[in-house]
C-alpha cells in the first residue's frame, strides 16, 4: 500500500495520536520506536500495519521487522510520515490490536491480575503496568472513566512492558467480576485485595500467595463503591512521615512487590 495524500487512512492513523475516542472504536493504537515494536512483536501483539517512508534506506531491523510480523507493509510520503512518527530519527510506525477482555488469562494458582480503577493520569498507568510487568502479574485492567492506557504518554511511561502483558479497558467493575466469577466456578480461590490507606490488615499480614486480583483506586477519590463492595480485603501500607498516603501506582508498586516477595519465598500470612 502507497499513501502518498491525507486519505481516509492516513486521516484515521492520524486521529489514532490523539483521539482517545477513535481509537476506542478502532481497537487499535500507534506504537513508535525500535523496542516497543521489538516487544509488540516478541510477545505475540496483532500489528495489522508496518507504515515506513517512502523512498528511504532502511535499516537491517526495520527491513526484518516488515518481514516477520505478517504485517501489511505501507510507504508512505515522508512529509506526512514525520507526521505520525514522534521523532525524525522513527523509521517505524506499527498499527497495533488493543486488547479485549476475552484476552485476560486464564485461571492459575499463581494468578495475579491488577485493576487500577479510574486512573486520571496516562503517566500514572505507565508506572503501574511498568511495576505490573516487573512484579510477575499477569494482566492489567484499566476500569471507569479513566485515562487511557494507549495514550502515547502511558505507551512511554510504561518503557515497553505495556507489550509483557494485556493491558485492557474495561467500562466497568462488572465485567472483571464476570471473569473472577467464572474462575470461581472452576474451582479457583481467586480473591479480589483491595488497596487502601484504610484497610484493615497489613499487607505483609495479607496471604498474597495465591490467585489474587489487585484493586487499586483512583489517585484522588480511590476505589469506587462498586470495587469495595467486590473486594475480600482491604489492605493498608503502614506509613510514616509528613505524608498522608502514597501515590496511586506507587502503593500499587509496594503491594507488588509484597505479592512477590510472598511468592518467592513459598510463605502464606494470615
């Protein structure tokens, strides 16, 4: 394919930087940059188009990435190019499937998947699905009224691990507890732990050993009445200081490590 004009496609490529809307309804993102694409495609991520400048040497990668990915392959104008990449040195742009909920993972006795319920701010869940990543969970569902996940600044602040696991958007609490219901009627022990300067269990007092989802709550308003009605337990970070509660996704951090630490050492609290 040859784009040479500001076509339909290109206009709908291009709506996809900065319409959260248009790529809602499109199921896709723009992905920028040698090792966010690199990963797309080492984790199996659905690329349903490679778009290059037209008219321009590529590089051994670039040439290899077009090769492997099954993708339909797009020169396009390098001027309108320059548009869609996000730095003149991007050789690159892939058009990349947004997962579903029907790409949540299956049920497992080291099940462990975080919500992060109406997160306002892109940089926010970059950092969340970057601890998410690094802490062995194995998907992450952005719920509510929510800033997106597939904004360029969320694909940035998540330094690639956006492409380790799902990343999915979901209206609401319902259909993830349409998920949690299903494994239970499997005979899974999936437990929904809560996040919240107020719980009432330490979470190094909290068994985080098996399946378990992580509820965590928006920045200002925390969890939704809907999420704290679901959830088996509320867990609390003891903290000192001046400071009267943690970030959002840093407390989801702590809590992910704590959900690793368990693990690794085969231990059961509480």
């Amino acid at each position: 394919m040859r784009v040479t004009t500001r076509n339909a496609s290109f206009q709908q490529w291009q709506a996809l930087l900065t319409n959260r809307t248009k790529r809602h309804r499109a199921g896709s993102f723009l992905v920028h940059g040698v090792r966010p694409i690199s990963l797309a495609l080492d984790y199996g991520w659905e690329i349903s188009d490679l778009i290059y400048p037209d008219n321009h040497s590529l590089s051994a990668w670039a040439r290899s990435t077009l090769d492997r990915s099954g993708a339909r392959p797009v020169a396009m104008a390098p001027d309108l190019f320059a548009e869609l990449a996000d730095k003149e040195s991007a050789e690159l742009v892939a058009v990349v499937r947004v997962p579903e909920m029907a790409d949540l993972p299956r049920g497992s006795d080291d099940l462990l998947v975080v919500v992060f319920d109406r997160p306002s701010t892109p940089g926010n869940i970059g950092t969340l699905i970057r601890s998410a990543d690094a802490f062995g969970a194995a998907a992450v569902v952005i719920t509510g009224h929510a800033a997106d996940p597939y904004d360029p600044k969320a694909v940035r602040a998540s330094t690639g691990s956006l492409f380790a696991l799902p990343v999915i958007r979901a209206d609401g609490h319902e259909e993830v507890l349409s998920w949690v219901s299903r494994l239970r009627s499997e005979g899974l022990d999936v437990r929904l732990v809560a996040t919240d300067e107020h719980g009432t269990v330490d979470v190094a007092d909290y068994d985080l050993t098996g399946p378990r989802v992580l509820l965590v709550g928006n920045e200002t308003t925390g969890l939704s009445a809907g999420w704290r009605e679901a959830a088996d337990a509320m867990v609390r970070i003891p903290i000192t200081g001046a400071a009267s509660s943690l970030n959002a996704a840093t407390a989801a951090s702590v809590v992910l490590y704590e959900v690793s630490r368990q693990r690794s050492r085969g231990s059961a609290h509480g």
